[in-house]
C-alpha cells in the first residue's frame, strides 16, 4: 500500500474576495506569489496593508480609476555568473503583481494617502464627512 499526498485545493472564492471585488485567480499555479491584503475600517477611514517586504515605495504602482482601487507592482531582477567573458549561467526573474478593490463612493478620492515602511504598504482612504459616523444624541422630550 502507498500513500499519497493529496492537497485540497479550494477553487472556490472567499466571501471577502467577492465582498472586496479582489483577484481570485490562483496565483500558485504560474509561480507568481501575491501579497497578503488586511483590510480595515476606522470611524475615519479604510485602510489597505499590503505585506510587499524588500521592495521600493517606488516599486508600487497605486491607481483609482471611479471606484476601482488598483495596486501593482512589476520588478525585474537580474543574477548572472560570468567566467571570461562568457556566461556559464544567467538568470532573468520578474515578480509582478496586480490587486483590485471596489472602494465604496463614500471616500475622498482627493485626500487618498500611501506610505511605505517596514515591508508593509498602507493606502490610507478617508471618508467623506457625511459618511462618518455620528455621536450618539439624546433628544428631549417637549
């Protein structure tokens, strides 16, 4: 008797990648790795982290086209061996990605702000002041 491994592979889409419009292309299956995305909402705005170690903050590509929120990123490294002037290997890897979000409508596309730091990238989008949240209010009785 032998055994065999056998791996379970859910084709099916989460909830929040269709809740979120997110890729849900199996990246596994054409070598490419794709960051992992955290999602937050605050009283004040949506924040997208995105886990991208040992890039560039000029290595990111951030793009709203309506309600589309795109972030992507293509990176070319090259590593080459060389003895007497001729190659005895030489290897060309490029790592790309490419994440899409619809952003609700309630958001200041104007006011959207991204930084870089420590790996993650944080796109910062604030909501309109119509969209926050309201204090609780105590109404009288006249």
């Amino acid at each position: 008797m032998s055994l065999v491994r056998f791996r379970n592979r859910n084709m099916l889409p989460t909830f929040f990648s269709d809740f979120f419009d997110g890729d849900t292309m199996n990246y596994e299956f054409n070598n490419s790795t794709m960051p992992a995305v955290n999602i937050k909402e605050t009283k004040d705005d949506f924040v997208v982290e995105v886990a991208a170690p040992g890039m560039k903050k000029d290595d990111f590509k951030i793009e709203l086209d309506n309600n589309l929120l795109m972030i992507s990123s293509e990176k070319e490294e090259k590593h080459e061996d060389k003895q007497e002037g001729e190659y005895t290997r030489k290897e060309f890897m490029y790592h790309s990605f490419r994440r899409s979000f619809t952003v609700p409508k309630t958001i200041e596309d104007g006011k959207i702000k991204a930084t870089y730091n420590d790996g993650v990238l944080s796109i910062h989008l604030p909501k309109k002041e119509e969209a926050k949240q309201k204090p609780k209010k105590s109404i009288s009785i006249g």
